[in-house]
C-alpha cells in the first residue's frame, strides 16, 4: 500500500482526491489502518459539485452530501478547494465553507482564492484553522511572516 510507504518514510499525513471518492472501501481500509488524523481528503469544488481527475471531470456529487458521507466513514480532515477562486486572489467562498463546517468535528482546510492576511483573519472568524496559500505568497500579495 502507497500510503504506507509515504507514512513509514515520515509524513505526517497523505491526502487523497479521486481515489478516495472512487474507491471508498479503499478509504475506509486507510481510516481504520492509519486513523482520521492521517488520511486527509482532497475535495475540489466547482458550482457545487466535486471535481476528480485534475479538475478535469465534474461530477454529480453535491459537495454538502459528499462530505456527509465522508464523515460517516470515518474521515475527519477535509481540504477543500474552490476550483473558480483557485489562484485568482479573489479571498475564498467564506459562506460555502460556513455551511461545510455545519458537520461539526470535520476539520476543513480552505484553498482557493486566498490573497491577504484580512482572507486568512477571516477564515479563523468562521472557524477555519488552516488554509493553503499558494499565488499569494508567489507573487508576494503575502509575506510568509503574515
């Protein structure tokens, strides 16, 4: 298993996307060999509704239902990215990732759109503790210090 490698050379936790939405036994084999805290799921969002394969396919599943039902097999870290925000420096969707944090327990880690320290300052408003930053930091809207 991959992900036995990846963890037994250090990492803390291994994120998966497609993989985990396609095979969800696989998922749920990970949670109850590595635990919640170190199988992360990668969720891409767009209108709505998850995205797999590298943003290349769109599917049918409504985001809000599919992390209900990651929830309830077992997953408990989430990243999620707005894919229409995402290195657009455009601040993240705070009122779609309001209604994800609805599952209490689920920890969400926002991506997309983040462009300053105020986006980061109001993310840990609504109850979000991490974010992934990525453009702003590059083109140096942010300064790693902030």
């Amino acid at each position: 298993m991959i992900i036995e490698d990846y963890l037994g050379a250090g990492a803390d936790r291994v994120i998966l996307g497609t993989a985990a939405l396609n095979k969800p036994s696989m998922l749920k084999k990970a949670i109850e060999i590595f635990g919640p805290d170190r199988i992360v799921v990668g969720i891409d969002a767009r209108e709505g509704k998850a995205a797999i394969k590298g943003w290349q396919e769109t599917t049918e599943w409504d985001v809000n239902e599919l992390i209900t039902d990651l929830w309830k097999t077992g997953v408990r870290i989430i990243i999620y990215t707005d894919i229409k925000r995402d290195g657009m420096l455009s601040g993240p969707d705070l009122s779609g990732l309001q209604q994800l944090l609805q599952l209490k327990g689920m920890e969400i880690i926002a991506s997309g759109g983040i462009s300053s320290r105020a986006d980061l300052d109001s993310l840990d408003e609504i109850g979000i503790k991490s974010a992934i930053v990525g453009k702003a930091l590059y083109t140096g809207k942010l300064k790693l210090g902030e």
